[in-house]
C-alpha cells in the first residue's frame, strides 16, 4: 500500500512540476511575442520617419536656392540606411518565423502574427486616417 500512496505522490508531483513548466513556456511566450511585435512595429517606425526625412531632405533641395545635386551625398547614404532597416526587417521576419516554429514545438503559440494592418503593440487595425 505504501508503494501505491509514494506512486500517487510521485505522479502528482510530477503533475506539478509539469503545470509549473507549462505556466513558464506560457509567459515567456507571451513575453517573446509582445516583444516581437514591438520589435516590428519599430522598424516599420524607423522606415516611415527615414521616408518623411527623404521627402522633407528634397523638398528642401527643390524649395530653396541651391544646387540640384546639394546634399546628394546625404541623400544617397540614407538610401542606404533605409535599404539596412529592411533589410533588417526582412531579418526580423525569419526571426518570427522561427519563433513560430518553437512556439509550436512547446505548444505555447499565442497568436500567428499581429493583425493585417495592426500597429504591433497595440494590436488593432489601423484607420487609414491613421495612417496618413
């Protein structure tokens, strides 16, 4: 009988461990794919502020009394930065993948991906008054 109760015991601590694990693979879920999102929404951010400074950087070109090729250098090396932010987002998109794939593999998968059109964090769709 003994051996019975320490059986019961054993499987019930067990039981407990298993549902500690479980909780924790649940929260660093939710940590990982919180993290995730704002991490997106930050690049999406940084390409949209590097767009505005392009266009604001030519309009002040085209608007003043200066040379056609004035801050050409300037211009050319925030091409190229805004080719590393994606670049980096692309990156950042196999990363979530990935991260998929382990979710799925722990069983801790929270959501897909952020909504169509969601700002990232905050997880609805966006206005096109927003947007613009």
């Amino acid at each position: 009988m003994k051996a019975t109760d320490n059986t019961v015991s054993v499987n019930f601590g067990s039981d407990v461990a298993a549902r500690s694990h479980d909780n924790a693979v649940a929260v660093h879920g939710m940590r990982i794919t919180r993290d995730l999102h704002q991490a997106e929404a930050a690049l999406d951010e940084a390409l949209i502020r590097q767009a505005n400074l392009l266009a604001t950087m030519v309009r002040a070109r085209r608007e003043t009394a200066v040379g056609p090729f004035t801050g050409q250098e300037a211009l050319l090396r925030l091409a190229a930065s805004q080719k590393a932010v994606l670049d980096a987002s692309g990156e950042l998109a196999r990363v979530h993948g990935k991260l998929l794939d382990v979710g799925r593999e722990m069983g801790s998968v929270i959501d897909e991906c952020p909504p169509a059109g969601s700002l990232g964090d905050e997880g609805r769709p966006a206005a096109l008054a927003d947007a613009a």
